[in-house]
C-alpha cells in the first residue's frame, strides 16, 4: 500500500499562478475546490496532522463521563478517567474493529456492543470471554489506541499525530487575545449547538469568513453592529489570526444593546485548519465556528454558543437568534453560488484584493489562509 505522503505527490499538485506574496498572487485554482482527489489528500495531509476541535472540558467534567467526536472519518472517545486525567482514544474495538460508543455520557467500562470485550476508562484492556487463547497478544495489543488531546482554554482538542507540537506553542498570540476580550473566558459554558450541512467546499465557506470585503452589501446589520472601517486592528501569528474590531450601534437591526450589557467588543479569530471563534458585541460569549468537510462540494457548519450561564437571557437570545436566522443564511446562500461558479469553465484562478491599511475590504488573510493549504498540499 502506498503511503499518504507518496500518494499525495502522486497527485502532482500545482499551485498555478499562487505565490507566498499576497498583492502578487493569484488565487488557488478553482479544482482544488471540486477534484476528490484533492479532497482525499487534505485529509492525510491537514486534517489528519492537525489539532481539530471537539468539545469543551466541562462536557466531560467528572470521572466516566465521555464525548465521542471525530476527525473527518475517524472517531474518537475523550474521556476523564478515575484519576482526574482527560484522555483520547480510537473509537474502534481491538478485536473486530465495532465502534464502542455514540455520543456522550458517562460509563464505569467501556464494553464493545459486538462481543463485550471491555476496556477500563484510561483506555486498558480489562475483560473479554475467551481470552486465556490470546494471552500473548494481549499484553501489547488489545488496549485502545490512544489519540492526542489537549485543553486550549478549557476547549479541547484533538491531534491523530502523535509528534504533533503542541497548540499552546503553535497558537500562543490568540489565546492571549481571546483573555484580553473575555477575561471571563474561563468562566464560559456550553449552552447551544446548532450545525447545518450546506452544499459547498470547506475552503470556500473559509475564504468568505476570512474577509470582509462583501460584508457592506451582504451583512448589512452585522456593519451596523460593528466597526470595520479603519477600525479593526488584524493581526496574525503562525497558524492563527485575529480581528479585533470596534462596536459600532447600540441600536442595530443585528440585536440591539444596552450599555449596561457590552462587557466585550467583537474578535474574530480563526485557528488552522477550520477553527473560527468568534466573540460579539454584548454581555461575556464566545461562538466557535467549525467548519467540517464532509465531501469534495460539501460542508457541515457546527456552531458552539458559550456563555456565563446555560440559560440566554434577552440579550444572548437575539445575539444566537441572529447568528442562526440572519448571518448564517446570508453566508451560506453566497458559498453556495461561489461553489457552482468554481465549475465554471470561465474561471480558473481569481486575485487577492489587498490593503492592509483598510481591513474593511482587504483579503490578505484568505492568502493566509489558502497559502496553509497549498503549503500542506506541496511542500
């Protein structure tokens, strides 16, 4: 069998007319966004090599309590065993390969559906009918494998490289910007899921959230709520970038506001591969914004609300009611059409509008972004 690595080169990749400097460059070409086997080597090459987000560690507070997420296709159990520690698995029996958990919840063991084999909540093979024939195997075989995990803030994180740097060194500059906007971020709980699956390319759905260049026309509420002109300072570090940006209106069709209740301006960050987390305008919050492939032409949307309580009140309310019902919708329907125009046989490569000195419509952060794929893809 070929290796990733082997069959990613076999690809022979080009970039085209791209190049490491945004105002020259051109952008990637317009396949890489539909060809499976593009969408095939990002997962060996960027998702399968990368820190993806999962969870929040107060979904898996107390001993036996676990969440089963996923890499793409792999699926993975991260869960707090009896001593306290978070740990992350395979979630795959040694045996005959049946997954052992769905969901979340919490358990004293974990006991394959199939034929029971039973592993211990750090992961340790315990028990299984029949096993006195494979007492050699065992001892180096018959645990779960174990996966990185890692707490960014209390969200967590997890890695199916096991030589992978850590993300607190890799993405030191956003976690600090993101306690300088929420000094409370600590404090933040879970309070609603929402997730769509929308007929686009993860990358496209990125490269819009990455610029705010159609934002006057097509966000027309989220500008009265926010401040992009000259007003956002953009800052980028590694595999991360931030937007801090001024509260522009009280009174906005977004979600209205009382003085009383602005504790935070907006940071929009993202964290590579497909991270976005998002603070708003209003009382301490934070959305986290994921973007997962699902296939070469498609992407589920997964939104994260935390706040200081479970419970929204007015406020937060409207603040998730517009994200949902307004500035969602208004996204997804320009994917939608950016991802049929990339079929075009009038298109192959489009240009990066870039000045830095105006954030309001500068696109030098898709190149940022769009530079991690090809260099992931190539180099």
């Amino acid at each position: 069998m070929n290796s990733p690595a082997a069959n990613i080169r076999d690809l022979k990749l080009s970039p085209g007319r791209f190049t490491d400097t945004p105002e020259e460059s051109f952008t990637l070409p317009a396949s890489w966004y539909y060809d499976p086997a593009v969408y095939e080597a990002e997962k060996e090459a960027i998702f399968y090599r990368n820190w993806v987000y999962q969870c929040h560690v107060s979904e898996v507070a107390k001993p036996g309590d676990y969440y089963v997420g996923a890499v793409l296709d792999q699926e993975v159990i991260l869960m707090r065993g009896n001593d306290g520690a978070l740990r992350a698995f395979y979630n795959v029996c040694s045996h005959r390969a049946h997954p052992l958990l769905h969901g979340q919840g919490n358990t004293k063991l974990v006991v394959c559906p199939y034929h029971q084999w039973c592993y211990q909540r750090d992961g340790q093979f315990h028990s299984a009918r029949g096993r006195q024939s494979l007492e050699k195997w065992i001892p180096d075989n018959a645990d779960l494998k174990p996966v990185r995990i890692e707490s960014y803030a209390g969200f967590l994180f997890i890695n199916l490289d096991p030589n992978a740097t850590p993300l607190a060194e890799q993405a030191p500059a956003f976690l600090k910007h993101m306690y300088e906007a929420c000094p409370r971020l600590d404090d933040l709980v879970l309070a609603e899921r929402y997730e769509l699956d929308i007929g686009a390319n993860w990358k496209t759905v990125l490269d819009n959230n990455h610029e705010c260049y159609h934002c006057k026309v097509n966000h027309k509420s989220l500008m009265e709520l926010v401040d992009y002109d000259n007003k956002a300072l953009w800052s980028d570090d590694g595999i991360t970038f931030s937007h801090k940006v001024e509260r522009n209106e009280l009174d906005n069709t977004a979600y209205e506001l009382k003085p009383e209740e602005v504790e935070q301006d907006a940071l929009f960050g993202f964290i590579w591969p497909n991270l976005v987390p998002l603070m708003y305008p209003g009382s301490p919050s934070l959305a986290i914004f994921q973007v997962i492939p699902t296939g070469p032409e498609t992407t589920r949307e997964r939104w994260d609300f935390y706040l200081l309580t479970k419970e929204p009140n007015e406020q937060e309310a409207a603040f998730i009611r517009y994200i949902k019902d307004v500035l969602v919708p208004e996204d997804v329907g320009l994917c939608v059409e950016v991802q049929k125009g990339l079929r075009s046989r009038g298109y192959s490569q489009g240009r990066f509008v870039v000045d830095r000195a105006h954030p309001e419509f500068s696109e030098h952060h898709v190149h940022f972004f769009q530079k991690h794929v090809r260099n992931a893809l190539i180099k």
